[in-house]
C-alpha cells in the first residue's frame, strides 16, 4: 500500500491516514498531543562529530508523558466502550504505567487499583507512592508465588466491573498506539524534519513500543533498524516473548484490516539489544550513569536509570564502537519530563499507605 504522506502529515492520528479502515475498527481517545517533535542535537565523541535525533515522547500528554499515553489512548478507550468506570493495572511501586495509567483513568471518571510489586529503594519510589496517595489509588501489594498472586486478585477484583490492563499496557491492542507512533516519525522523515534513520533506540520493557514501532516502521516502508534495548529481566522481555507479541500484534492488524500486509512481521527490522540491564530492573550501573550525564548535559535531555539510561548507554556504546559507520541514528525518549509535585519524605496519608511500602520511606 503506498502511504499518502501530505495527507498524514495534516492529522494527528496517523494511523487514521494511512489505514482508515483499520483505525475506524480500533477507536481510540485523544489523550495525547501529536506528533511530538523531533530535535536534532550534535554530540562529540571519541569516534567524532555524530548528529543524534530525538524522538521526544517525554511530551506525549499535558497530564503525564512518557510511553504510555499512547497505549492509553486505546486501552481505556477499550474499558469505555465496556462500561467499565473501575480500572486496574499492573507495576513496581515506582512504575510510570501505573502513575499514568491513574491519572488518565481519574481524568475520565474512573476508580483505579495498582497491583504494585516491590523494587530497589529510589527516591522515585517515595514519589510514585505518594502520587498515588494523592491520587487515592487502591494500592495492592503484589506479589509471592502464582498461588498466592492469583488469591490477590480475586480478593479485589471479584464482583467488580473492572477493565484490567496488563504490566505497561503491553498487549497487541497497547502496541497499536506505537504502531500509529511509527508511522508518525515515517511523516516527518517525509517532511524533512529529519533524515531516515539508520538505527533507532527505545528502552524495551514489556514491548509493546518497540514492536508497535517496528511494525509502523515496516508498514511506512522504511529500512531503519530498531535497536529495542532490554531494561527488564528475561521473565518480562526476551527475544522469544517479542517475537510472539510481534506476529500476534501484526496478525491481529491483517484480520482488522486486510489492506495490512499479511506477511508484516517477516518485514519487521529490529534487533533485541542485551547487556545493558546490569544487574537488575530498576539497578543503575556506571555506563547508565554516564549516558545520563552525557544526555543532560551535551543532549539536553533528562533521562532516568531504570529505562531510557540503559537506552542511551546502548546508543553511545555503539557511537564509541563506531558501529556501523556513523549513519544516522534517533533516540526514542520514552521519560515523562511533565512536572510532578509530591513530597518524597513522608507519605501524604500514613492511614492508606499498605505497611509493605513503607520501607520505600525514611
């Protein structure tokens, strides 16, 4: 299918312009502000002058940014058409999913329930918590065996019309945001805002952006690889798992809409990039370290140790290595970098703060 850029480049869904019929059968709210720009930024290095673009989805929604606003836009479009006015999600205690995923369902009316996890102490973990105590989410601590996380949930979801939406909002129907996403930075290549890429860098947690992103990329017929960058531990993210959200995701698009290419995911260029998680989720190590020195103070840009860090190491490594020439290479800023006032010393209500977070408190 040849895409009519000029159309696309005038709508704010691009998906809509490029695939109506597709994008009529898998409504969406309009939850974020797009197209997000993208910045063009030189950095020195030990291998030379390399002219990086970024991807600035850190300005996703007015609410929150970051990822997930995407994803959000159909997942809670989906719980609407439900009837669901209850929705509950999936995170670690400091996960930007839940946050986002409790703001955008309180700005439409809806009660929300976390089932949070525990993580390395941060000080962003005392922040998310008492975010969500301002929020009044139902926090549930998560976790144990499968035993044990199945009795949770039907401790507090049973009798409920709840639309329950998975950790990161990573399913086919979350990953559809991303492809849209793709065919969005395919526009502005066409308008000249930048060049194509050779490889494209995204932090790869639960999936959905990367495979949503490849798939948008391959539909717009584009050549660039995607580097999806591994910042969970194998239970969550491997190549295996990817490959199946991939084809599941590109399956389900040729069944909505026969016009999608039926062979989409043998033409998804991507590599699954390891050894940057370090020693864990949420674990910063010294090259995270310096890729966020490195992205604030020569990029301009403020990352984070648990994703986009580990994303940005991936791409300096390759720059200092020279990896396959200097090409162009874009930077997908998956961070929120909408403000966010809590007090990160004490929790805003003790009362309704479950006991086993409080250690993420002094």
């Amino acid at each position: 299918m040849l895409l009519n850029f000029d159309t696309i480049r005038t709508m704010s869904d691009f998906l809509a312009a490029a695939y109506p019929r597709l994008a009529s059968r898998i409504p969406r709210l309009q939850l974020a502000d797009l197209p997000t720009p993208v910045d063009t930024v030189t950095l020195r290095t030990a291998s030379g002058k390399h002219d990086i673009s970024i991807k600035r989805d850190d300005l996703t929604g007015r609410l929150y940014g970051g990822n997930k606003v995407r994803k959000l836009e159909y997942l809670l479009h989906k719980a609407q058409e439900r009837g669901s006015r209850h929705i509950a999600t999936f995170g670690t205690v400091a996960s930007n999913h839940a946050l986002a995923t409790t703001l955008y369902a309180r700005s439409l009316g809806c009660e929300c329930t976390c089932f949070l996890s525990h993580q390395t102490k941060t000080a962003s973990a005392a922040k998310a918590l008492n975010l969500h105590l301002q929020m009044d989410t139902h926090m549930v601590p998560y976790g144990g065996g499968r035993k044990n996380r199945v009795a949770t949930l039907r401790e507090h979801l049973r009798d409920r019309s709840v639309y329950l939406i998975p950790p990161g909002g990573s399913n086919w129907l979350g990953a559809v945001g991303f492809v849209s996403a793709g065919l969005e930075l395919a526009a502005q290549i066409d308008g000249c805002d930048i060049g194509i890429p050779d490889r494209l860098y995204v932090a790869n947690g639960t999936m959905a952006t990367a495979v949503g992103i490849t798939l948008g990329l391959a539909l717009a017929g584009l050549s660039t690889q995607v580097q999806a960058v591994q910042v969970t531990e194998r239970f969550v993210s491997s190549p295996e798992s990817m490959r199946r959200l991939l084809a599941k995701t590109a399956f389900a698009l040729h069944r909505i809409d026969a016009s999608v290419p039926i062979d989409l995911a043998d033409r998804a260029n991507y590599q699954f990039r390891t050894g940057f998680l370090g020693e864990g989720y949420a674990k910063t190590n010294d090259a995270t370290e310096r890729a966020i020195a490195v992205a604030r103070d020569e990029l301009g840009v403020s990352l984070e140790a648990t994703y986009t860090g580990k994303a940005m190491a991936a791409l300096l490594q390759d720059l200092d290595e020279n990896r396959d020439g200097r090409g162009n290479v874009l930077f997908w800023n998956t961070y929120n970098s909408r403000p966010l006032a809590a007090n990160v010393e004490q929790p805003a209500n003790m009362d309704n703060l479950p006991e086993a977070f409080l250690r993420y408190f002094d």
